[in-house]
C-alpha cells in the first residue's frame, strides 16, 4: 500500500486526515513533536515523536518509513502570534519546511502536499476568491505559507518534484462519531473559543473589531468542517500519484459568516447565552476571507458532506463536552 509520511499528524487537521487516510487503506507514518498535537489523536499508523527541525531525525525517517508521499502539516498556526514574533513563524513553517523538502529530495521522494492558507491572500481584491488570484499577505504567517508556495513552485519547475498546495479557509467542527477534535490548549480560534465560553471555561467571548467594512462591522470567514477538508488531502494525494502534475486548490465552500452570526449559531446549538463584549480588531485580520471553491470541485470531484454551520457546531460541541485530551 502507498506509504505517506504525515507531519504535524498529531494535530487538529492532520489527525483528521490521518484518520481519512486510515479509512482507505494508506501506510501512515506520523512525525509530530506534540508541542500542540496528541499522541491519542493518532487514529491510524504510527507515531515518531520529534521535530522538522532536526535534519537527522528526518533522515533516519525517511530511511526507515520510505514514503511514496508527504503531507506536511507541522507548523504554527496563529495569525495574532505571528504578528508578535514573527521569527518563530519563518523559522518552524518556512525554514523547517524547507529541511522536510530537503530530506524529500535526499531520500528520491517527489510528492507533496502542502497544508497553506487563505491567509496567503491577505486582503482580497475581490471575493470569492480564486486561486489564481494575487497573493498579498498581510501577515507574517500568511508569509511564511506563501514563501513555501513560492519555493515549492521553483522546485518542480526545475525538477521532478511536485506538490498540491491545499489554500485552508478557516477549518472547523470535529469527528462526527467524538473520537477526535481541535485541542489546542490556547483556544483562539472563534468556534473553539465561543465553545469554551458557552462551557464556562472562559467568562466571555470578546469580538474582536466591529468596524470592519462589512454588513454588521464584524469579519466574515468562511468555516469549512474538518472532515471535508481532509477528504479534499486524500482526492489531491490521488491525483498528485495518478498524476504527478502539481496544483493550487482553495478548501472552503464559498459561504459567508460574520463573527456575530457565529456567535448565534453556537448560542443555537449550546442553548447557552453566554457573555459577548465587542472591543478592538485584532491585528493581522483582514476582513473577509471567501472561497470559490471550483477548481476543487472540477478537477478533483470533491463532494463536501458537511456544508453547514450548525453541523460544524455541533461537532465541535460534543467533541469539546465529551473529550478525552
Ligand atoms: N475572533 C473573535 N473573537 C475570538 C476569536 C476570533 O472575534 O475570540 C474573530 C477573529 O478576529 C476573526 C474571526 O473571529 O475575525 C476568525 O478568527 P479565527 O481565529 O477563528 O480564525 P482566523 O480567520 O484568524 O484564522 C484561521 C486560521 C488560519 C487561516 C485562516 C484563514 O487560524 O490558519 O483561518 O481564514 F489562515
């Protein structure tokens, strides 16, 4: 069976897509140094605990697992943080990236799958927004997604090696049947967060900026169920080995929600009316970030399952009532 080598696989979306890769049959080997990931979440293969920092640790890896493929989930993810030091964001998910492509190439292993971002679009032009659309990050962790994006399009150009890089909008919701969901001991993402308050692990969910150009003031994303997006890495890792032709996909369903309509839809799906207290933008936000999520649909027949934000919710709900990490 096709081996692939899943970084960052004890994480939130990686160990959703590990268990997507598990269902069908695929050889998994997971890298994660567990600094925000959970051995427990590792659903399917087995697990190494260790850096992308660490060179030798890769290379011992690839010797031993010998990967058809890797997906390479391992990075920091908080736009807010990135602001503040942006140093940790260009040196664990661009500079370690670069050791992982490094070690890739070493070891003759060719295929990739990037986890990248809608935040490698900064503050669109227009939405929804396509891929070919400029890339103009207005933060340091949109950066350093989009510099791998550049460094990985010049490599395949110029050799053998290809990639998918996957465009995230804002990944939500949780396994359906409980076993494993986003925890993440920070919680800064609004659905988590909102959740956490609706439980009483925080006293109030702050909205962060109301004078945003849009209707009610506050941004709109669009939230994209876990299961889906991980469904859309095991359709790319098919093409990328069908056909070794190296692609850019956005994963969200093309659908708007403000800050406040997610905050009804966790009152909705909680029956808590819990505190809201509207205060400053954060920074590193842009306003709105929207798929078009055609090419996705076109090229590699992606059916989402989950298109709808109470279902995300309620996911997300059980997941952080009944977890077990
Ligand atoms: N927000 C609040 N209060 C909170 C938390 C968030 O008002 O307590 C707001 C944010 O300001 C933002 C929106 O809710 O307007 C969504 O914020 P998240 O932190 O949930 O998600 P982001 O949009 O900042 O970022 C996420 C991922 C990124 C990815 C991006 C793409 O973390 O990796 O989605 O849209 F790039």
């Amino acid at each position: 069976m096709v081996k692939v080598l899943v970084t960052g696989g004890a994480g939130y979306i990686g160990s959703h897509v590990v268990k997507a890769l598990g269902e069908k049959g695929y050889n998994i080997l997971v890298l994660d140094d567990l600094s925000s990931g959970h051995k427990e979440a590792v659903l399917y293969g087995n697990l190494v605990v260790g850096s992308t920092a660490d060179s030798e640790l890769l290379d011992r890896v690839f010797s031993d697992f010998k990967p058809d493929a890797v997906m390479h989930f391992a990075a920091y993810i908080e736009v807010e943080e990135s602001v503040r030091d942006p140093l940790k964001y260009y040196e664990n998910n661009t500079c370690n990236t670069l050791k992982v492509i490094k070690s890739m190439i070493k070891h003759n292993v060719n295929k990739f799958i990037f986890s990248s971002t809608a935040a490698v679009y900064g503050d669109p032009k227009r939405v929804p927004i396509r891929e070919e659309d400029p890339l103009n990050p207005i933060n340091p962790y949109g950066r350093s997604k989009m510099f791998v994006e550049h460094i990985i399009k010049d490599l395949s150009e110029s050799s053998d090696f290809s990639y998918i890089s996957l465009r995230y909008f804002n990944a939500a919701g949780a396994d359906p049947e409980g076993r494993i969901g986003q925890s993440y001991r920070k919680a800064t993402h609004l659905i988590t967060r909102a959740l956490k308050v609706a439980k009483g692990e925080f006293e109030k969910l702050y909205i962060f900026g109301t004078d945003y150009p849009t209707p009610d003031g506050t941004c709109i994303r669009d939230y994209i169920h876990v299961d889906d997006l991980a469904s859309a890495h095991v359709l790319a890792l098919e093409y990328l080995l069908s056909s070794g032709k190296s692609a850019v996909f956005n994963c969200g369903y093309g659908k708007r929600y403000s800050v406040k309509e997610v905050i009804e839809a966790v009152k909705r799906v909680t029956n808590v009316d819990f505190p809201v207290e509207e205060t400053a933008r954060r920074p590193g936000d842009p306003a709105v970030l929207i798929a078009d999520p055609t090419k996705l649909k076109a090229e590699l027949s992606w059916v989402p399952l989950y298109d709808d934000l109470d279902f995300i919710v309620r996911t997300a709900w059980n997941w952080e009532l009944n977890r077990r990490f």
